[in-house]
C-alpha cells in the first residue's frame, strides 16, 4: 500500500510546512508524519493522520542515539489515547 511520509531535513526538527500539509488534505491518506511529534502534540496530529513514526522524542535527553526511555513512551502512549 503507497503512503505519504512527511519529515523535516534531520531527526528531531519540527516540520513547519507538515501543517499546512496536513490540515489542507494536499495528499491522499495513509498519510504518517515522521519528526517533531511530541506528548504536547501528538493527539492533534494523530487526529488528522493515519500514524507517526517516533524516535527522539522517546530517547534519553531527547538525543536519537541514547536508549530508549519508558517513562517517555508511556507518556507519548497516553497523550495520544487521551
């Protein structure tokens, strides 16, 4: 199944263009946004996108090669069931 994947140029930077994207319906779904999702902001983008790709965010001081933080992932799980 094609699908559209949205990023900014390197992990861990918001999308200022996704948006834009994202509210005007300028693809077909499935549509997954892939960077700045954060527990502040993921239940308003899961609200109009199929899914999200997540790695920084969830990772110790925010760094893409730290370990994984499970108190992160819970907290990014609940704000978007919320």
């Amino acid at each position: 199944m094609p699908l559209t994947y949205a990023a900014p140029p390197h992990t861990g930077l918001p999308g200022p263009e996704l948006p834009g994207l994202v509210l005007g319906g300028a693809t077909a779904p499935p549509f997954l946004v892939g960077s700045g999702v954060t527990p502040d902001n993921v239940a308003t983008i899961l609200g109009r996108v199929e899914g999200v790709i997540v790695a920084s965010s969830l990772k110790r001081d925010g760094d893409w090669w730290n370990e994984v933080e499970v108190v992160r992932v819970r907290g990014l799980v609940d704000a978007a069931n919320s």
